[in-house]
C-alpha cells in the first residue's frame, strides 16, 4: 500500500471482520486507523484481549458478542412490569 487509506482499504476488503491488527509507533495514528477498521477487535502494538472485553466479529465473522456483559445478553430475557 501507498498511504493510510489504501491500507485501510485493502484490511476491509473481505467479508470477514474478526480482528485486526495496528503496528505503529504513533498512539494518535493507531487509534485513528483503528476506529476505521471494520473487525470486532483491533489489536493495536501486539495488544492481547483483557478478561471481560467482548470477543466477536464484525460482517461474515460470527453471530454476536462472547464475553462481559455483551455475552450475558444473549442468554437473559427482557420484561416490562406495567402497574396501575
């Protein structure tokens, strides 16, 4: 790739959208291009998941979000009590 854009391009050209990887010595950079990637988990400098962050994919990679909170969801119920 030549730039940043076409980078970026090529990360989200694929159905799939598990995770991506950043490598950079720029903090302000990572964190841009991150927010741009479409994968459920960015990995930015080697960075490795922490207990309780939500794992899944974005597009054609998964069906929702294991783990934290985002993984209880999918085994709860919700009900609304209406009273007088």
């Amino acid at each position: 790739f030549d730039d940043e854009d076409e980078a970026i391009a090529i990360a989200n050209d694929t159905p799939y959208g598990l995770a991506a990887f950043v490598q950079t010595g720029d903090a302000a950079r990572a964190e841009r291009v991150a927010a741009r990637l479409r994968a459920g988990a960015v990995h930015i400098n080697g960075g490795v998941y922490q207990y309780g962050s939500p794992f899944g994919g974005y597009k054609q990679s998964g069906v929702g979000r294991e783990g934290g909170i985002w993984g209880l969801e999918d085994y709860q119920e919700k009900k609304v009590l209406h009273f007088p």
